[in-house]
C-alpha cells in the first residue's frame, strides 16, 4: 500500500511540473519573469518544471497567486475532467514535502462552478504560510474537523478548535499553524468571486 502511495504521489507530482511548466509557456513567460512574479528563484522555478524538487505548499500557493488560480484548480487541471460525484479513492492527495501538511481536493472546481471544497491536515507543530491571497477576494469558510489551530489572516489572529468554523475574504497573507500534540484537520469550504 506504501508504495502504491508512493507511486500515485510520483505521478502527481509529475503531473503538477508539468502542468506548471505548461501555465508558463502558454503565458510566453520566461523564468526570469515568473522567478519576479512569483518571488521563487529562476534556478528553483526551473528544479521544479524538471521534477528535480518537489514545491512546498508555499511555493505552490506563490505559483497558483502568480497565475490567478487556487491550489485546488491546479491540482483539479492535473487531474483531468471533473465529475458531479467525486468517489473518495479518487481524491487527490497532495503533501507537502516540508511540513507533511496534506490537501485532499474533495469536490474539485469544475467549469462554471464556483465553489470546491479542500480536506487540510497539518501535523502537530507545522506551519504554512502564503505570503497573498492566490484569487483576490476568494471566500473561505474554515470548520475544524480536530485538532486545534492558530490561524493569521492578513494580520487578524484566530485560534479555532473542534468544531469551530471561521468566513473571512481573502485579499492577503495567511499563516496556519497547528496548535497542539494531535495536529490539525480542517475542511475549506471556497466560493470564488
């Protein structure tokens, strides 16, 4: 099973670069102008489009804003078409190799939808952060599932536990950070403009 994991997170992953390498090319940007855009170095953007380095979620997020989509629609374009039921052994899985946070994408964007909804969970001690909002004034609705956690959005501090559910607008930075022995796990809920 650990190994069939390993190989689905190859393949992924291997998706995900060449998914980012073709948002480039059909942009006709340069390295040197997502390396400014984004605020990645050319030479790690360029270890990235060649499956040499595995993005973090940070680096993902300062991609996806660089572009104008959300994780969750990136992860959807590697996927392929989307579908009205989304069958559990069909949801993507990513992981984030510096934390190990994880993002199951539940109900992936579609054409013409507005809204998908994310799975997050966050080892005890992680912390993620993005340094902007990657769509600009993006609705989300946080309801924690476990765990507790620390939340900064654009400056506001939150700390939510079990059951807890937050709404905020985002326009800016935010910094997620699992408080606790236990970890965090969390849905999001996004509707987009």
């Amino acid at each position: 099973m650990r190994q069939f994991l390993h190989m689905e997170m190859d393949a992924l992953e291997r998706r995900i670069a060449l998914r980012l390498a073709e948002l480039r090319a059909a942009r006709g940007w340069s390295l040197d102008t997502l390396a400014k855009s984004s605020g990645i170095s050319r030479a790690t953007l360029s270890r990235i489009e060649r499956r040499e380095l595995s993005p973090t979620a940070s680096m993902l997020g300062a991609l996806c804003s660089a572009y104008g989509w959300t994780l969750s629609q990136l992860i959807a374009a590697v996927e392929g078409d989307s579908a009205s039921v989304v069958r559990a052994s069909d949801q993507l899985v990513w992981r984030d190799p510096g934390t190990g946070y994880t993002r199951r994408v539940v109900s992936p964007p579609g054409p013409g939808l507005r809204g998908e909804m994310v799975e997050v969970r966050l080892p005890p001690g992680a912390v993620v952060a993005f340094e902007t909002a990657p769509v600009q004034r993006l609705e989300h609705h946080l309801w924690m599932l476990e765990g507790a956690l620390r939340l900064d959005v654009e400056g506001t501090a939150y700390r939510l536990s079990k059951g807890d559910c937050l709404r905020y607008v985002l326009g800016g930075a935010t910094r997620f950070e699992a408080d606790g022995k236990r970890g965090a796990r969390y849905v999001i809920a996004l509707a987009h403009p």
